[in-house]
C-alpha cells in the first residue's frame, strides 16, 4: 500500500516529476559519455603501450661513423663513460644491453659461405722470374696453393713485396691479398698478418713473405710455420657468421624496425636466454645452404678478442672461447646486411662486448611513455660524439593525440562526477527532505518508520529506475557516435606532415583500429550506480526528515533589555537583514562568484599562456638539417655535388649552411715565426706505380684536411656540446668564410695535440701533404700536393684523429657559392666537385612545411625513401615536433572544451539564482500576506541575490588582480553576475504574482 502510495504521489506532481526525470536522464547520460569515453580512450592508449616498443641505440659518432669495417677504439671509452653509466641509471630505462658481437665458425658449412673479406687474400708458394719495371713488381708463377679462394694453378702473378727483395729463380712463402693493377694480369702484394687476435699472442714471425729454396733449387716448406695458421685462420673465415647475443632480438634493432623478421618458427623467449639455452636464429640463406629447418641443431665456435673487430678476432693456434651445439628456433627473412649473422643468448662466462664491432655501444629499451623526455634529458650526459637515437615505430605521434584526449575526457568526468553528487543531493533533499511534513504526519497517524521510509524510497524509485533506464540506453547509443567522433580527431591531429623529419625515420605500426566502443556493460553498472547513489541520497534524508529532534530552551529576554526598531528603508532595509541571517544561504552566491570570477580568469590565463608557448615555440626554436645516406645514419662522407648544396643555399627559409670537403693529410714541416724550420719527417712520395698505391693506402689512415666555411656545424662537432677554441690576435671563426687576399698560405686551426706533438704555436706556418684532389682554383694538379697554412686557431679535441680546418673559399667563392647561377664552365666544375657534407639551419621553424615543401617539389629523397633526386635529406626537427605537437593539440582542446565549461557555468549562475529565490516561496507568501506589495517582495529578495552576488565578484575579481587576470575573465565574470540577476529577476517575479496569495488564502481556509 505505502509503495503504492509513494508512486501516485510522485506522479500527481507532473512537472516536478517531468524535472527530475529528466535530471536523472541526463546525469546518467553524461556520466555514461564522459566515463564510457575515458574507458575507451584508456583501453586503446594502454594496447598502444603494449604494441609498441621503444628502443633507443647509443652511437658513437668517429671520423669513420658509421664504417663498420674500421674500428675506433674510442667507442670502447664510451662505452665505459661514467656519463654512459649515469644516463644508464634512469627510470625511463627499461632495459640495457651493450653491443655483443662474436667470430662464429660454422665447421658443417663446407665452404659454402661467400665471405668478401678473405675474397682475395691467399697463401702462396711462388718462384720469383725477376722484376718487371714497366709493372713495377716480380714477376713470378704459382708453385702451389696453401690457401686461396680462386683458382690458380701455374698463374703468372706480379707480386709487390713492398719494399723487400725477390731473388729470381727462388721460391717464396708468401701470404697476402690480390689487388688491381694497370694490365689485366694478377697482381698480389705480401702484407704482414696483424690481426688483433694474432698480435695478442705477442708472435713476432715474418708473416708477409718467407724464402723457403733449398739446395737443389727447389723449395722445401717448414714444418710449422705462422703461414699455415693464416691459411687455417683465412679457411675458417669461410666459413664464418657474425654471431649477436642478445637476451630479447624481438627487441633487438632490425627486427624492432621489421628490416628483418621471423619466416619460420619463432624468437628464443626471455626464459630460454636468462637459463643458458642454446638456442638460435639464422637467417633464410644460410638455412638454404646449410639444409636446416626449424628444431634442426647447428654446430657453432666462438672466438672473441679484445679491441678487435669481429673478423680479427679469430686466430687458428689460439682456437675458440667456445664450441656448442645450438638448436635453431627461427629463421629470419632475407637481408643483404644480415645474411651472415645469427642471433644466440648471451652465453655465460664469454664477454662478447670486448669486441666492439661497430660504432653500436648498446641499446636500451625504454618507457613508451617518457623516452622523447629521456632523449632530450640524455644530451647533457652523453659523452661527447655519443648519439642517442629513438626508434618508437611511431608511438610518441599514435599516442600524444590519445593522451591529450585522455586528459580532457577524464576533466570531463571529474566535472560531471561533481555535478552528479552535487544533482543527487538535491535529488534527495527536494523530493525527499523537502516533504518531511508529510514524514511526520504520517507518523503522527500511526504509520511506523518503515512505512515511512517505503513510502518516500518507492516514490523516488518511481523516477530514478525508469530515468536510469533510459540513460543507459541512450549513453549506449551516443557511445558509438562519440568514439567515432574521438577517432577522427585523434587521426586529423595525428596525420602530421613529417616528410624529411628524423622522426620519421623509425618504422611506424599502422593501429588497426581506433578506441573501441565502450561496452553496454558499462553503461548498465553507470546507470545501476547512479540509480544505488539516488537512493541513498534519498535514504540519508529520510532518516533526517523521521528523527526526533529534541526541543530547545529559548531564553526570554526582558523587554526591558532590548530596543525594537522600525524597519525603515522598506526592501533594501529587508535585504540586509536577510543577507544577515542567511547563514549558509548568504553565503552560497558568494562563493559561486568568487569560484566562478577564479575560475573564468584561471582558465582563459591558462589559454592564453599556451598561445603564447606555442608562438615562443614556433619561432625561437631551432631545426637543424642535413644531407645523409639512405638510412639517414651518416651526416660526412656523403659525397654532395657542390651545385646541390648551391640549391639548398638558395632556397627560402634555410640559413647557416654549412659544408665541408676533406682530405687526407700528413704534417711536412713547420716554419715558425723567428724563420727556422722544423723538418717533422715525412718521407717522399715515390716514383714507382705500386709503391705510389702502398704510400696512399697508407696515407688513407691519417687524419684530415678539412676545408669548410663554419665550425659549430662541422660533423665533427655536430654532436659536441661545446668546442673550446683559441685564436690568433686578429682572428676568430670568421675567418673561414672572409676570404683574405694575397699571400703564400691559408689560415687553419689545428689540434692543441697537433701544437704539442710538432712544436707549433700560434703564428706559426705548418706545411702539410695533403692527398687527392685540389685546394685553388687551378683543377685537380695530382695526387698529393703540399700545402703552407698559416695556424691562426687551435681546439682542444676530446677524441679522434687530429684533423686540421681550413676555409672553404679557396675551393668554392662566395660568388660561386652564394651568388646567381655563373657560366656553364663554372657550373660544369661545381657539379664534378663533390662535398662531404652539407648541414644547414632554418630560420623559424614556423617555417618548416614550406621547407618539406621545398625539398619535395625538388625531387630531393627522404631517409628509406628515394626519390627522383638521390641526395637524402634530414631535418632534425623530432624534438620541435614532440613539443610543438604537445602544446598545440592542448591549446586545441582547450579552445573547444573550455567554451562549454563558460556556457555551462553561466547556465548554472541563472540556475542556482532561480532555485535560492525558488525555495523561500513560503518567505514570499507571508510578506504578501501581511500586506507587502509585489514590488517590495520582488526588490528585497532581488536586492539581497544582487548584493551577494556582487560582493562575490569583487572578492573573485580583487584575487584574480593580485594573482592572473585576463580582459576575457574580467568579461566572462561580468556575465556570470548578469545570469545571476536575470536567474534571481525571473524567480523573484513569478514568486510576486497575484497567485501566491491566492494559494496563501486557500491553505488558510
């Protein structure tokens, strides 16, 4: 019966039941929206994190970077940098692993590997037929084949045994490689074994050539020898893999970048790697020419050496660190660079990191989520010509959208959860509390309290359960339309142009779909917990409406102690009293306009803070961009015509264009300023054709000459925090593009090694040697020349070899450089003049789709990407962009949620006027009935709204002027006020009508 009654009397009450209906519908919806999108978009953004993976490869960037077949030992001191070290130790770093590499030797492959590195080195006996001066060499026939991978038989040969003397008739044990000379014959000069492995052993035998004639005039061949281990050493070089430990090669950088992937089986799991399972991966060729599949087992040596590369590292006498049985796992798809490498866990007890195979230090795994922040982080830690480079196969652009939305769909959520308690309190306290007389008759009647409570939860039951119904049914519909809409905002903001970015040249994962539709699910539990809050609220105010309160004592004052006064002033008199007495009531519309003003200014502070960032941003950052290889790895040795860097000069928006050519060098002598001569030993170069060649590829190992018309951009110091530098009175780093007139030499820096080593100081004229090519005007005059450079400048060099700058104007004008196109004679010289490297700077990066622009129309290629024109460029703009991208797609939402959270507050100014005048209808009603006019009612109550609200706004305001204010604040707090006063302007007149008094008259009779 009392549920029965509950119901009717909710539904007698048509528009306060309509009210409420829709109240709760619409709180169930914007719960179910804004909780149903965080969901969806948290869901998506952490199987992006499990998707992708972020790596990020430390580098040592040597004269030689990135040539692996050179080996720089100061990438071992990198390594082991307490800089290196300390980088190491950061959150973002999941995981490390160092460069392990290893000699693997495949004693089943049967010479079936095709290893380019012993293609032309041999062991032979041959017998000398006497010099040849028109080859420059002995001419001598083969005897027989110790080692070699060709065919000889009784070949004639000419043999450079560089610098030693043949005997002719007699036989020779000779060890060294074939090379090209100016016939079509075989030419082969002896070479001195010297591997790293070898020279461990502290051998001192003659390894290049070896007279072994005995008496009879034949030859007779020694028992042991060092020669027969250099062919057992080049034999097992045939048969050779690179071997790679590594704990996770799922992670590893080819197969993280998809250069490389599994064809057939799988990679060996983390638990097989950290229990020493002899597991491994081989590539798709080698599983060909070896005959073996998945589960088949592989017989694998290793050897490994100190500071050596991987193909030194093995020397037959000393034999392998280790000799296993592997069982293949998984055979990798084919690639030129790793068809000859196989990937194994690091085996227990073999230090594979001694080997330092490339210019690779190691690689680390890193935190999806704060690697950009750690790569920006890691550029004053590294040590200097350290290069940290991320591969994120594109999460930081797949996941900034997401994480942005995420932000400002959860603020949402806050903002309706607030409201949502906020509406279910005043669900309970009106429908519930509102009609505690009725609670109390009913008790007075006879009804006990759990009649009471049935009848007031059944009445609200009979609005809250359908409204939650609805509300769920609706939020399940809007779910799919705002996921969809969600998904193309996170596409628009994510297809960013990034051609020619470094950022780009990470492979990127394409996301198969986008944030899911929230389930049903959800909404239903939404919709059941708004409905269990609402009946709580409604529970709680029942108790508070059945309580029985105990009666208070009044003390009576004596009419004696106190005067009445008149109320003179009429409404304005009646509103100060009120504001008065008020209590709570008095201080709800202050502290909504004090919130609101706070509010207003702190968020358009806010928006107006982020233009101001994003406009910094765009114009005092810095993008830096250079010419590179295919994979976009090498910024020197790029081999540029000088007519292309003349292009990339003329184009719009590019400044500071740095370039450089080098070449090989030698100190001569030095002439110091008193006169005297200081002669630093360098020998001739020689007449003779094959000993012309011995003399260059020797030369090939000096440092460099090399000209430029900037330092700071330099490859050389592309990567150095600072370069310290000092310089002659009256020079400084202009001088190498103000081109000087007159004189026998040019101004150069050197290496402070360079001034210790040779004696030089500051004034002093070095000549130096200098190899292939020119440095004037004339053409190219020969091989070497020597060349007098006046030393104005020198520069502490961290690492490396001691290369000397010079200017570039001697080789490339300003004219010519800078100036309009010339003749077709100075055109054809620019074109055949190839640069080493091009690196140059953009004016604003506001200016960088113009640029991308630029570059495309051109022709000119991207990293893994060519194009019409083959020179590859690369901006380094990935940490702009990450920035950039942060603070725009902020600024984005800001500009279109912030809107609606100032309609939505203005809204609730006219709402919450209209309610606090609303609920002193009874106030309303007793001051007509003791005979005041409609105007009076309407002003006092009007008046005291006003005064509140003001009172609020001048607080809100006065904190906002003393913290941040904006013009826009100042306005929108000036709105607030004026829906505050139509709110209480509309309440106030319908609640001064005729009709209240009328109700007043009817209740009393």
């Amino acid at each position: 019966m009392f549920i029965r009654h509950g119901i009717k009397n909710t539904l007698r009450s048509r528009k306060r039941t309509a009210v409420f209906f829709l109240l709760m519908t619409l709180l169930v919806t914007m719960l179910g929206a804004s909780l149903g999108l965080t969901y969806g978009v948290t869901t998506f953004l952490n199987e992006c994190r499990e998707k992708y993976t972020t790596v990020g490869v430390l580098e040592y960037t040597g004269d030689g970077y990135p040539d692996l077949s050179r080996l720089d030992e100061q990438a071992a001191q990198s390594a082991a940098s307490p800089d290196t070290e300390t980088l190491l130790q950061e959150d973002a770093v999941l995981r490390w692993e160092p460069e392990q590499a290893a000699f693997g030797y495949l004693p089943e492959a049967q010479d079936s590997i095709n290893v380019a590195d012993v293609r032309d080195h041999a062991v032979l006996v041959v017998r000398c037929r006497g010099y040849r001066e028109e080859q420059g060499a002995y001419a001598s026939y083969v005897a027989e084949e110790i080692f070699a991978r060709r065919y000889l038989g009784n070949a004639l040969i000419y043999i450079d045994p560089v610098g030693r003397e043949m005997v002719e008739g007699h036989y020779y044990l000779i060890s060294g490689s074939f090379y090209d000379g100016i016939t079509s014959s075989l030419f082969f000069r002896a070479e001195d074994y010297n591997t790293a492995a070898y020279l461990a052993t502290g051998d001192t035998q003659e390894t290049a050539i070896m007279d072994v004639t005995d008496a009879d005039g034949g030859y007779t061949l020694p028992e042991t020898s060092a020669f027969y281990d250099i062919a057992k050493t080049y034999d097992a070089l045939t048969r050779s893999v690179t071997v790679r430990a590594s704990k996770h090669p799922e992670e590893y950088l080819a197969f993280q970048q998809a250069n490389i992937g599994i064809a057939e089986g799988r990679f060996y799991t983390a638990q097989e790697a950290a229990s020493g399972a002899r597991v491994c991966l081989i590539p798709e060729t080698l599983a060909e020419q070896l005959g073996k599949n998945v589960g088949d087992t592989l017989q694998l040596n290793l050897a490994v050496a100190p500071n050596s590369s991987v193909q030194d590292s093995y020397w037959a006498p000393s034999g392998f660190a280790s000799e296993d049985v592997y069982t293949i796992v998984g055979i990798f798809s084919r690639h030129a660079d790793w068809n000859r490498t196989v990937f194994i866990p690091p085996v227990a007890g073999l230090d594979m990191t001694q080997n330092h195979a490339s210019y690779t230090l190691g690689q680390l795994r890193l935190d999806n989520d704060t690697a950009q922040g750690f790569a920006a982080q890691a550029k004053s830690l590294l040590p200097e010509n350290v290069r940290l480079t991320i591969y994120d196969q594109g999460y930081s652009a797949a996941s900034a959208p997401l994480k942005n939305m995420q932000r400002m769909v959860m603020i949402v959520s806050a903002v309706c959860v607030l409201v949502g308690i906020v509406m279910l309190v005043l669900y309970g306290y009106l429908l519930v509390y509102r009609q505690r007389r009725i609670g109390k008759i009913m008790l007075q009647v006879g009804a006990s309290k759990k009649n009471v409570y049935t009848y007031f939860l059944s009445g609200a039951a009979a609005v809250a359960l359908p409204a939650c119904i609805v509300g769920c049914f609706v939020s399940n519909a809007l779910s799919g339309k705002l996921t969809a809409l969600i998904n193309r905002s996170v596409a628009s903001t994510a297809e960013q142009d990034l051609r020619y970015s470094n950022s780009n040249i990470s492979m990127r994962l394409e996301l198969s779909q986008g944030a899911q539709r929230t389930g049903f699910t959800v909404f239903l539990l939404i919709a059941l917990a708004v409905l269990a809050l609402a009946m709580l609220s409604c529970l709680l105010f029942t108790a508070l409406s059945v309580r029985k309160r105990r009666k208070k004592t009044r003390a009576h004052r004596s009419a004696q102690g106190a005067k009445s006064r008149a109320l003179r002033g009429g409404a304005g008199k009646y509103a100060l009293l009120s504001m008065r007495r008020g209590g709570f009531r008095s201080l709800l519309p202050i502290a909504a306009a004090l919130c609101a003003a706070v509010l207003f200014c702190r968020l358009t502070a806010t928006t107006e803070d982020y233009r101001d960032r994003l406009q910094e941003i765009r114009t005092q950052s810095e993008v830096r961009g250079y010419l590179s290889d295919f994979q976009g790895q090498r910024v020197d040795g790029v081999s540029v015509s000088a007519v292309t860097a003349r292009d990339i000069i003329r184009m719009e928006h590019i400044e500071e264009v740095t370039i450089t050519k080098s070449y090989y060098y030698a100190p001569a002598y030095v002439t110091h300023a008193d006169g005297t001569t200081t002669d630093l030993g360098l020998s001739a170069v020689p007449t003779g054709q094959y000993a012309l060649e011995t003399y260059t590829g020797q030369f090939q190992h000096n440092a460099k000459l090399i000209a430029t018309n900037g330092l700071r951009d330099a490859p050389a110091f592309l990567y150095a925090s600072s370069i310290e530098t000092a310089f002659l009175e009256g020079y400084d780093e202009s001088f190498f593009d103000k081109p000087e007139s007159g004189g026998e030499s040019y101004p150069c820096m050197v290496s402070t090694s360079i001034l210790e080593e040779c004696g030089i100081e500051l004034g002093d004229t070095l000549t130096v040697r200098y190899m292939a090519g020119f440095l004037g005007s004339e053409g190219i005059y020969g091989n070497f020349q020597d060349l007098q450079l006046l030393v104005v400048g020198s520069y502490v060099k961290e690492e490396g070899k001691d290369n000397i700058f010079v200017p570039m104007w001697p080789i490339l004008s300003a004219e010519e450089l800078y100036g309009e196109p010339g003749d077709w004679e100075t055109y054809r010289r620019l074109q055949f003049l190839t640069l080493d490297s091009v690196v140059f700077r953009l004016d604003s990066c506001a200016s960088l789709p113009e640029v991308r622009q630029s570059f495309s129309a051109q022709g000119f290629s991207e990293a893994n990407h060519a194009a019409s024109i083959r020179t590859f460029v690369v901006l380094e703009d990935a940490s702009y962009i990450a920035t950039e991208k942060s603070v725009s797609q902020r600024l984005w939402y800001m500009e279109r949620l912030f809107p609606v959270i100032f309609v939505l507050t203005e809204l609730l100014a006219f709402v919450l006027a209209l309610i606090q005048i609303q609920m002193r209808r009874k106030e309303q009603r007793i001051m007509r009935s003791v005979g005041a006019s409609a105007a009076t009612t309407f002003l006092s109550l009007f008046l005291e709204q006003a005064l509140l609200c003001l009172l609020g706004i001048g607080i809100g305001v006065g904190v906002c002027l003393l913290s941040v204010w904006t013009a826009e604040g100042l306005l929108l707090t000036a709105g607030f006020a004026l829906c505050w006063l139509l709110g209480a302007a509309f309440a106030g007149m319908r609640g001064s009508c005729g009709r209240l008094l009328r109700q007043r008259k009817e209740s009393e009779s």
